[in-house]
C-alpha cells in the first residue's frame, strides 16, 4: 500500500508509513499565481496500486488538497482516505432557519473505497461520503497512555461536559485513573457556563480531556471551577487541538499547566500521535 501524505498531515502520514514498514510518497504542492493550488504526485507509480491519502481538513485549502489529491490518484486499484480532523463536523444541522448543514455539505464530495475519521464530532455526517467503507477510529485510549505517563499527584480525569465522558472513561479504562465530568451550558459560541458537580478535588491534579479545543471557551471555563474547588494543577487533553484564534493565551491565562493533544492536526502541542491507530486499521483493509 502506498502511503500519500496531504500538506496539512505529512508528518502524520509519515509516521504512519514508518509503522507500515514503508516510506511515505513524495508530492509537490504549490500555488498558481492567482492563487489557486496545484498538487503532483512525484514518485512512485500508483497506477494499480491501493493508496492511502491522509489529510486533515482543518483549512478550507485543506479540503480542497485532499480533493484534488483524491483526484490524481484516479488510476490507482484501491483509494483509502483517512481524515484525522474532518472540519465543519460541528455544523451538523440547521441550528437557525436558513443554514447551510456544512458537514454534509463537505462529506458529499469525498468519493473513496475506505474512509477513516479519528473521533467524529458526530458520526452520522459520515453517511453522506460516497465510499463502501466509512470508519471512525478512537484515540481515547491513547491518550491515556500518555495521561498515564505524566507523573500526576492523586490524579482525576474530568470531561467539561456530559458528551465527553466517553473520553474520560476510555482514558480511565487505560490506567486506573478515577473520572468524573461537570455539567456545561452553551451560551454563545465562545461562552459557556459550567457547573461542578460533588467532588474531592482538593490537592488532586486534573487531566480535563474533550475532543476538540476550539476558542477555549468550554476549558477555560473549567479551569476556573476546578482551581475555585481546590484542583493542584490542571492539564487539558483533546484529541483535536484546533485551538482557534487566542485559545492557547486564554488558557494559559487561566491557569493550565499544560495542554496535549494528538495529531490529528499537526501542532506544538500534538504530543500524542495516532500513527498506530490509522496503521492498525489500514492493516484489516
Ligand atoms: C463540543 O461539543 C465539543 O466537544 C467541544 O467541547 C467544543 O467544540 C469546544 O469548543 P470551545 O473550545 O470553543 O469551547
């Protein structure tokens, strides 16, 4: 199987190829004068090939490199994409009358034999994707293995809210670790309420995990309730660092010691990579 890395996830698409024993293909990306993109496949003939494209969809460019990477590769026997942070998921329905559902809008144009997301915001917008096999990978686990490697005082891992529990009882199912979740309320789309629920805190360090860090709003907010009840310090664990404008200031500001995430999106802070997830998958393929 070859291996194509997409500009937003080479260094994903990399790793996963060190996995597979392999090397990743090499592109050239650039840019028309007007600015429109340009992408080649350089080495390797993929004609009748299977190829994996990985690419992360996090800018509008993003996307539109995964599609005309979708398209060179035309010729190969088998197309395999993988998208470890698919953008516009939060957009799922019409919130307000007159909204485009911009999930949908994007899936519909990704066309492959097998499609792999690592933790969805929502699973269903998978069906909109023309592809025999749709498939969401979850890093939960991995990220508790790194939770678990942080030398942590008394530890407790906290979703901020009840949607996240899920990432909070896989990371606990890895180590052991006690978990909990507080209670959140959306009031715009950067400000939230939270409210605690019982629990010690008192001197214990806390691994606040969700999927996704955006402006930083949910975990700012939760920093602040947790440090009020006595927390030591407070780490914040998201699949997903799309950390939105000022979000890493705003939340150092609020007392983090520290922010990990993977890299579905290829950042400072990606200290956990999904390479063996994406490489374990593309194995049963
Ligand atoms: C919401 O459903 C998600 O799981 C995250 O909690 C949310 O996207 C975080 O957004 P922000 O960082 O802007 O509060």
């Amino acid at each position: 199987m070859k291996i194509i890395g997409g500009p937003a996830s080479q260094l994903l698409a990399s790793r996963v190829a060190r996995e597979l024993n392999d090397k990743p293909v090499v592109c050239e990306f650039d840019k028309f004068p007007d600015g429109e993109q340009y992408i080649r496949i350089l080495d390797g003939d993929i004609e009748n090939e299977r190829v994996t494209i990985i690419q992360c969809t996090y800018t509008d460019s993003d996307l539109i490199s995964l599609l005309q990477l979708i398209d060179a590769c035309e010729d190969a026997k088998q197309i395999n994409v993988v998208i470890p942070y698919l953008g516009y998921s939060r957009q799922d329905k019409k919130f307000k009358n007159g909204e485009a559902i911009s999930a949908r809008a994007i899936t519909r144009t990704l066309t492959a034999d097998n499609v792999f997301t690592v933790n969805v915001h929502e699973k269903s917008i998978l069906e909109y994707i023309d592809a025999n096999n749709t498939t969401d990978l979850e890093a939960s686990y991995l990220m508790g293995n790194h939770i678990e490697s942080l030398d942590l005082k008394n530890p407790l891992i906290v979703a901020p809210d009840s949607g996240a529990i899920y990432l909070a009882e896989n990371a606990s199912s890895k180590t052991g670790i006690e978990y909990d979740y507080l209670e959140k309320e959306r009031i715009s789309g950067d400000e939230v309420s939270i409210k605690t629920k019982n629990m010690d805190i008192t001197g214990r360090d806390v691994v606040l995990i969700d999927d996704m860090i955006a402006t930083g709003g949910t975990m700012a907010e939760s920093i602040k309730i947790l440090k009020s009840q006595g927390a030591n310090d407070v780490y914040l664990a998201c699949v997903h660092p799309v950390l939105a404008k000022n979000a890493v200031l705003r939340l150092f500001n609020a007392g983090v010691r520290d922010i990990i995430s993977t890299d579905t999106i290829e950042k400072a802070e990606s200290a956990v990579s999904v390479a063996p997830l994406i490489a374990d998958s593309l194995n049963k393929i």
